[in-house]
C-alpha cells in the first residue's frame, strides 16, 4: 500500500534536502505581489522606550502593534515602520537581533535607527585621527565607534588604564583593564569627542572631558586659554539631548542630556563660558531627515517603489518624539506609557493624536486613514 506523507514531512523532507520549496517560493510570490501592489496611504516611526519598551520589559501592547501591521488590519495590507529610538550602545545589528526576540517580530537594520546611527556618515572626516567616545558598557561604543569606521577610538576607561592619577576616586576594574587599549595621552592629540550613549560614570567622563577640552586635546598638557578653546575647539559631539527617559523605574530617569548638563555646569565653572557642541538625536532636523530617507528606502524595499505616505510618529517624550515630528510635518501620536505624565500638565508639545498606548495609537490613525477614503 502507498505510503502518504503529510505536508510537514513533505516540507521538511525538503527543507532537508534545500530544494526550492513551497515556503521559499510562497515567500517570493508575496514579496512580488506586494512590489507589484502600491504601498498603503501611511507608515509609521516608532519611538522605542516609553513606546514598546520601559526598560527590560515589552509592553504587552507593542507585540500586538507589530504583528497587526504585517497585514492583519482593516487595510488589509503590510503597514511600513521603523524604529527611531534615542537610545544606544550597540551595533545596529546587534541591537536588532535583541529586539527581534524581544518583540517576536523581524526587525532589519533597514527599518532600525538609534542615536548614533548618523555618525556612520561622519566617520570618513575622523577615520584615521584618535577620537574620544563616550558612554553605554565596556568597549561597546568603542567596537561600534570601529564599524562606523573610526580608527583610532578610544574610551575613558583607557584613560583610566592609561594613568589612574587621572582621576584618583576609583582604579580602573579588571574588566576594564583587560579591554583597555594603551596609548600615551600625553603624547597623543585627541581631536574630536563623540558622546555615542548615555555615560554609565559621569564623573570619570565630566574630568576627561574637561581634560581634553582645556588642553587642546593633550590630557595633562598644558591649558590653553578658553578663549582659545572655544576659537579651535575639540569638536564636540553629543547624540541623544534627551533629559529624561522612561525605564522600568515609576519615575523617569535622567539621560544623556542631563550628562550635558552637568558637564557644561562643570566646564562655566572652570572657564566662565559654555562649550560649543552638535547636538544629534531626536528632535533634531538631522535625525529626522536621515529617518524620513530610511522610511522612504524601507518602503521602496517592500513595495519596489512609491513615494513616502504619510508619516505617523508614535513616542513618549513632548521634547523629542512630538516636537521632532511636528517640525517635519509628520503626524505625531503621544501616548501615556513613558515620559508624558498628563498629571504634571500639558505636553511642551501639542501632538496630533494623545493615545493610551501604542496599539490605541495605531488604530486611530489606521482609521483617520480609511475616513480619509482610499
Ligand atoms: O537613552 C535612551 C533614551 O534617551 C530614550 O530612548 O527610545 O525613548 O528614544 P527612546
Ligand atoms: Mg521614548
């Protein structure tokens, strides 16, 4: 009697044997059905602390979110997005892989941009000069610094390593002697200061500062005059002006922006005046613009091509997410699940849309979308 198999086996009979398989050629049929199709009236640009996540934990309503926008909606159609976080320290890689776990959905480096991402563009000018970077765990800043294409990055924790008298409140730890690269500080001019992520030791990193700024990039050289730091400044590069963020603590937490507050508090009290800086990061126009060219390739990517839709940028901060994407005439949604607290007043930003969640957000704008008609 003729032996039936059933389509599991049939299947991984041929997955065993990697032959074309249904799967594969299902998988191609979409992906050419859709780029045949025109992409829906809006995508999105979502925030990612406050938003999907509060700290370590997902919020319940953001897995739902996700998958909902792969096509089961009233739209009926896979719904683009990116990720625009002001967060950090990781390579984009990396940190997609962890989301994708995270969230239980795929999420490329195509759709994924953090606060740092944009100094991809800026390594060509300080590829071979030694740079200053700062903040997140260890070295991760300084490996992501180096697939950026910064040559010579170093961290202040190589400072440490380097002569611990500069900064006689604390030894460098094992771990990070172990990863410290030597160099003399004293003989090496440190041109440019990038602060990646948020600093885990502001104080280390407030000193070294300091003492790159007013010794012309010499640490221990002798000072130059402020005037004379400010005429030929180290440049100085700050990527995320957030002052507070949402984690899994009741009460948000200070971010980097507080660091640079605290550093150009430091740096009037020693010189009278306050240092000059480029700030990245959401709300900048150059975070925005850079996303508004990432959403528009992502797009291209699913529907082969079209023009951007409307653009719905769902976050929890006033400072960043809503006045970011109100400047760039996007639709702005703020919800209530991160640094927005509806008891301390109005938002400093009025959004389109204040939702309770990211779910609540979508659907609302899923269904502003159909009333419009399509
Ligand atoms: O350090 C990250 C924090 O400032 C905010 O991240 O995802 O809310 O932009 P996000
Ligand atoms: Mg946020």
């Amino acid at each position: 009697m003729q032996k039936t198999f059933s389509r599991a086996t049939c299947l991984t009979r041929d997955i065993f044997r990697f032959q074309p398989t249904t799967i594969t050629r299902r998988i191609h049929l979409e992906a050419s059905r859709l780029a045949r199709s025109k992409p829906p009236p809006l995508a999105f640009v979502f925030d990612i602390d406050g938003v999907l996540l509060q700290g370590p934990n997902v919020l319940p309503a953001a897995k739902r979110t996700l998958s909902l926008l792969d096509g089961d909606n009233p739209l009926g159609m896979k719904i683009p997005y990116i990720l625009l976080t002001n967060g950090g320290g990781l390579s984009e890689r990396d940190r997609c892989e962890k989301l994708t776990k995270q969230l239980g959905v795929q999420i490329s480096s195509s759709q994924y941009i953090q606060a740092h991402t944009i100094l991809r563009n800026l390594s060509q000018k300080y590829s071979d000069q030694p740079v200053l970077v700062l903040g997140g765990k260890l070295d991760a800043v300084r490996q992501v610094a180096e697939g950026y294409g910064f040559k010579k990055a170093y961290t202040t924790t190589d400072v440490l390593a380097w002569n611990s008298s500069v900064w006689p409140y604390r030894k460098a730890s094992l771990a990070e002697l172990e990863i410290a690269k030597s160099i003399d500080f004293s003989q090496t001019r440190v041109s440019a200061v990038f602060v990646f992520h948020d600093p885990q030791d502001w104080a280390l990193d407030v000193q070294i500062l300091c003492d790159v700024i007013q010794s012309n990039g010499f640490i221990g050289g002798p000072y130059v005059s402020p005037e004379q730091q400010i005429k030929e400044p180290i440049e100085l590069v700050f990527c995320n002006p957030d002052l507070l963020w949402r984690s899994n603590f009741e009460r948000p937490r200070l971010g980097q922006g507080a660091f640079k507050e605290a550093f150009q508090a430091v740096y009037k009290a020693l010189t009278g005046s306050t240092y000059p800086y480029v700030q990245y990061g959401k709300p900048t126009a150059a975070t925005y613009k850079f996303a508004a060219t990432v959403l528009t390739d992502h797009v291209k990517e699913i529907y082969g091509s079209g023009e951007l839709p409307h653009v719905y940028m769902v976050g929890d901060n006033p400072e960043s997410d809503i006045a970011g994407a109100n400047a760039a005439d996007w639709s702005s949604i703020l919800v209530r699940t991160g640094v927005f607290d509806p008891q301390q007043g109005p938002p400093s930003h009025k959004p389109t849309y204040l939702a309770n969640d990211v779910e609540a957000a979508v659907k609302w704008a899923i269904d502003r979308e159909l009333a419009k008609g399509l």
